[in-house]
C-alpha cells in the first residue's frame, strides 16, 4: 500500500476521512438574531434536522442548557416563497419537512428567547441536517407488492403441485417394491421348488 510506504500520508488520509463523514455544524447566534441556510432539494425529498441550543451562562462560565430557550425554525421555498415549515420548539428538538417543489430552500433558525430589553443571550447552536431519498412512490410499492403477492401464490401452487407429485412418486415406489417383493419370493419358491424335484 502507498500510504505504509508513505507514512505522511497518513495523517491527510485520515483527516480526508474525517471530512467526509462530518455532516453536522454548530454556530453562535445572539438574541434576535436569524441564521440561514440554504440547501438545493430535488422534488419530493424528505429533509430532517435536528438542532440543540445550549445558551453562555456568565456564572458558570459555560454553555448550559435553559429550559426556556426555545428555537423558531422557518423553511421556505425561495423560488415561490411558500412557507414550508413555520415552528418554535424546545432547545432540543427535531424538524421534518418534504420539498414540494425542486430548488433552493432556505432552512432559517432563531432564538425566541430574550431575557429583558437590555441583556444579550449567547447561544451555541448545533445543528445536524440529514437530506434523505425521495417520498416513495406508494402507488408503484402497491403494484410492486401485488406483483410479488401473486409470484408467491403462483410460487405456493407449484410447491403444492410438487409435493403432490412426490406422493404420487411414493405411492408408485411402494407398489413397485410391493410387486418386486412378490415376484421375488415367487422366484425363490420356483427355484427350491425345482431343485427338490430335480
């Protein structure tokens, strides 16, 4: 391998590995303040993100969580300017929604929280969006699935037709041996009967 004979390779290898499977962010927003992203979906995708607010706590010295921070979440269609999602949630909490139409979208948080007209909250936002397949086509799953139905039925009388066969075959075997059995013993009773007369 390249990279064994190449041990500085393997630091960027692994920092490239890294990259990739990093798929969620976190940003800072202060009190009234709107964050937005904008992310291209083709028609009928689902889309779920979820987001967790943590605000500064000057006595601490840390960012804690505060059960009366809520986060406002807002998606619009940017092309037709239809509101898709319009939502306030605890400061933990997930979204969903389906794009309608193909096109930029534009994902939008804020905090709905402000302790008093002079004091600022700083909030620590973390926010993981996962982009999934499109919806189903459910009237293609119900044609699929009585496609696969009808193969299974068609499936279960070949099996039924099959097992008949096989009695049918056992039924034949036990009269074949029945009679090879008979005719053998008459054979063994011809042959003693001759040497004893012969």
């Amino acid at each position: 391998m390249a990279i064994l004979r190449h041990p500085r390779l393997l630091p960027l290898c692994l920092l490239l590995i890294l990259a990739t499977a990093a798929n969620a962010l976190h940003f800072y927003l202060d009190t009234n303040e709107k964050r937005c992203f904008v992310e291209e979906l083709p028609t009928d995708t689902v889309v779920e993100g979820h987001y967790r607010a943590l605000e500064w706590s000057e006595k601490d010295q840390q960012y804690i969580e505060n059960p009366e921070l809520g986060i406002l979440v807002e998606v619009n269609e940017m092309e037709t300017g239809h509101n898709v999602v319009h939502t306030r949630g605890p400061s933990d909490s997930r979204f969903t929604f389906t794009s309608h139409e193909a096109g930029d979208h534009s994902i939008c948080l804020s905090s709905n929280y402000g302790s008093s007209w002079f004091s600022s909250t700083h909030i620590r936002l973390h926010l993981d969006i996962v982009v999934g397949s499109t919806k189903a086509d459910t009237e293609h799953d119900r044609s699929h699935v009585s496609d696969l139905s009808q193969r299974l039925r068609d499936l279960n009388q070949k099996l039924e037709d099959i097992r008949r066969e096989q009695q049918y075959q056992r039924e034949r075997e036990a009269n074949f041996r029945d009679l090879s059995e008979s005719t053998n013993s008459r054979a063994c009773a011809a042959a003693f009967e001759a040497v004893f007369r012969g």
